[in-house]
C-alpha cells in the first residue's frame, strides 16, 4: 500500500483590486505525519508559499469555518461552485498589518484528496509516536 497521496490543482488566489487569479497548490500526505497536509502554492515554477495544514481541519473547512489563528478555512458558494475558501495570515507588515492570502479551491477536488488519505490512515487511527519521542529526549538527558 502507498504511504503517500500527491494531488496537484488550479486554485484561484484572490487579490484585492485585480479579482482571482490561477495558480497551482501541490496537496501532499505521508503516512509517516498523519495528521498533516502539505500545502504548496506556485505559480510559473516558482514556490509562492508552503503551508503544512492540519488533516480533519481541512475536511472540516469544506462544511464549516474552522480556525482562529494564522489559517482560517470555510465553505464558499454551493453546488457545482462549492469551493473551500482558505485564508492565510503572514508576517507583519511594517505598516502593523499583516500579510493576508485568500485561495478558492474547488471542494469536490480536495474531498476527493482527503478520501484518499483516509484510505490510507482512518481517522482516528492516527499513532503519534510520543513514546519514541520522550525515548529519545530522556536518554539525551
């Protein structure tokens, strides 16, 4: 069995003043981090963001909004348009601000993305490998 799922999509990023423009996210999961997706936005060969998100936020973000902190996901637009609307907040900015992205994917694609994921780690059969982890800090100690 494949440990890994890699999906590429179109999304659109929406910029202020210029409406929504394409680019591509590269969805990645590894067994090995089950509770993670890999999120990576180019456009034209160039990485222009890396976001690592958590696994049953993004599903819930396709029927809910979900998230306080730097990433904030919900349900936008309904049948055939059903997107997951993703809003990213970066660094400050020297102006107090902060850096902000808004991306529109298709929701049925990234549904489909997450099913197989779960074909491969079910929720909550996640293992965390803690007891390896305080192994390995206490025999440092």
């Amino acid at each position: 069995m494949n440990a890994f799922v890699h999906q590429t999509l179109v999304v659109q990023l929406h910029t202020p003043g210029t409406g929504r423009f394409p680019v591509l996210v590269h969805l990645g999961y590894d067994a090995a981090d089950p509770f993670a997706v890999t999120a990576v936005f180019a456009h034209d060969g160039r990485v222009l963001a890396q976001w690592r998100l958590d696994r049953e936020m993004l599903a819930e973000g396709l029927t809910r909004p979900v998230g306080v902190g730097d990433v904030r996901l919900r349900p936008a637009g309904t049948g055939v348009w059903h997107e997951l609307r993703m809003e990213f907040l970066g660094d400050a900015r020297p102006d107090g601000g902060r850096q902000r992205a808004v991306v529109y994917a298709w929701a049925p694609a990234v549904a489909a993305f997450l099913l197989e994921t779960r074909e491969i780690v079910p929720p909550g059969s996640e293992r965390a490998p803690v007891d390896e982890l305080l192994a390995d800090i206490l025999a440092l100690g």
